[in-house]
C-alpha cells in the first residue's frame, strides 16, 4: 500500500493547506496536525523551515516534508 510520502512528488513545494490538510476542500492531511500546531512547531525548531516563494506566499520543500514525514513514522 502507497503512503501520503510516496504519492508526493520528488522535487517542488507544498502549501500549508497541503500538508496539514483542509476539510472544506476535502484535502486529507499529509501531517495530522492541526495548522497552529504545525506552525509551533516550525517555530520551535521541530518542523523544518518554509521557503519565501513570493511576498505573499509561504511553503515548505517536499523533501523537507517527505524527510519530516519519514521521520515521524519511524517515532511511532
């Protein structure tokens, strides 16, 4: 059976909605988390850092998430 880290693409960004989900577009969450949570958690350190795409946009590498992802696996 494929994972979410196995559907993600190898290079490229995700957005916030993408990672941790969103119910209203029925986006399941790849990291099930809520979205403060997940912030507190890139603030702290423990999530890997967003990439600045333009003034506006915020989001993370899909390495750094499939890397995080991989890594929260192995914790359980």
């Amino acid at each position: 059976m494929a994972t979410a880290a196995h559907k993600l693409p190898e290079t490229g960004f995700l957005r916030i909605w993408q990672i941790v989900g969103d119910s209203k577009k029925k986006i399941p969450a790849l990291i099930p988390v809520g979205r403060t949570t997940f912030l507190n958690r890139v603030r702290e350190g423990t999530y890997p850092a967003p990439v600045k795409l333009t003034e506006r946009t915020t989001a993370w590498r899909v390495e750094d998430i499939r890397a995080l992802i991989e890594k929260i696996g192995g914790a359980a």
